[in-house]
C-alpha cells in the first residue's frame, strides 16, 4: 500500500489518497467519532456564503466539504490533485463541479474566487506558504480564506492523551475500516509534526493575508483559521 512520507512529495501524497478514496468518507467519520460534520457545520458559518458566490473548496476530497456550501447557494469548485478523490466524488455527486488540480500551480484565473477554503489538506501541501500565496492569487480583494485544519491541544493533560491516540490507536483502528491502514501511519504523523495555531497563524501572515485570526475546536484538536485578502 502507498504511504507518503514527512517530505510530502506531491506524487506519493496524491497515490496515498488514491487509494484510500473508496471508503475515505466513512474513515474519516469514525476516526473522528463523528465530529467531522461538527467541523464541516463550522466552516460553512465561518465562510458565511451568500447565494451566487463562488467558492473553491480546495484538497477537497469527494466533495464531502462542498456539499454545505452549495446548499447555502455558493457556486463551489471542488479541486483534489488525487484523481482517485475526484474520480470517487464525481461519482458521488455527479451535480458538483470537480477539477483536479495542484494547490501550488492552481488551474484558475487570478481574483477568480469570492472565498476559499481548504479543511485537512494544507499540511499535505509541501510548501504550505507557496501553496496559502497561490490561494491568495485566485481570491479576489476583500475576498476570504478558512482553513480547518488539525492541530494542538491547548490542555497538557489532553495533549499527551491525543498524541498516544493518534500514533496508536488511531492505526489499530484504521486497520479495521481503512481500504489502505498503512496510509493513516503518515496522517497521524503529519498531524504531530504540524504547527501550532500561532505558528500556523503566523505563516498565512507571511502568505500575504490580513485579518487572520483564528479559534479552536474541539479542545484545540482542530483550529479553524480565518483570514482575508484586502
């Protein structure tokens, strides 16, 4: 089975998620005990959308991520440089537009989107700072920008609590509902090597955007970071 490693070269990353495609939602779902549709609910508030806008949802997988905002009336682009997520989400979802792309050279126009958003993709990004400058080449001014992304608890006790779960008993139980377990060895890797929400906060600074600002969720597993291109 495919597994990437720390240095995130996009094509073992893109093979790794190919192959988990096919069962990547209900994954995702149980490892997550379920708060993953608490966490979609958040960034659609956060995005706050109104009707005819138009979105790129991007790293977005199946499209699980669009499917809030095309019901608050957004004109979302689901874009996954996996061809194995957007072959599945195409099927899924037939009505979504998904375009497979890369975060680093994407396919669009400059000031093409009104927002965008990227949930549990930008620590896949191998430059997470060339990939957050891209976003905000395709945004347009006074346009907006939410990353849901996983990060650090801020209660010690419940840090050290997590960090054993992510490195052993989230790939026990990745063995048992995973179509490729080995890959879920690398996502708890990559969660534990990831910035903390200021050091996050302080790269989509460096990026080039104004107003970041960010909050946690669930107990600082997960932050949602806000920011606006001025």
């Amino acid at each position: 089975m495919p597994r990437a490693s720390l240095d995130k070269q996009p094509r073992d990353v893109a093979a790794m998620f190919d192959e988990v495609a096919p069962r990547y939602d209900h994954t995702n779902s149980v490892l997550s005990l379920r708060r993953d549709r608490t966490w979609r609910e958040q960034v659609r508030r956060a995005l706050d959308v109104r009707p005819g806008e138009r979105v790129l949802d991007l790293a977005a997988g199946t499209g699980t991520s669009s499917d809030p905002l095309v019901a608050d009336g957004a004109h979302v682009v689901a874009c996954d440089f996996s061809l194995g997520m957007v072959r599945t989400g195409a099927e899924r979802n037939p009505d979504l537009s998904f375009v497979a792309g890369d975060a680093l050279h994407l396919p669009f126009a400059d000031g093409a989107f009104d927002a965008v958003t990227i949930s549990f993709g930008l620590r896949n990004v191998v430059d997470t700072s060339a990939g957050l400058s891209e976003m905000r080449r395709v945004t347009r001014h006074g346009g907006r920008l939410v990353i849901c992304e996983f990060s650090h608890p801020t209660w010690a006790p419940f840090r050290s609590l997590y960090g054993g779960y992510l490195m052993r008993l989230l790939p026990a139980v990745a063995r048992k509902v995973s179509s490729s377990p080995d890959s879920y060895a690398y996502l708890a890797e990559s969660i534990r090597a990831w910035p903390a929400q200021l050091g996050l906060a302080e790269i989509i600074r460096g990026a080039g955007w104004d107003e970041v600002a960010y909050r946690n969720l669930s107990g600082g597993i997960v932050a949602l970071h806000r920011a606006t291109r001025l």
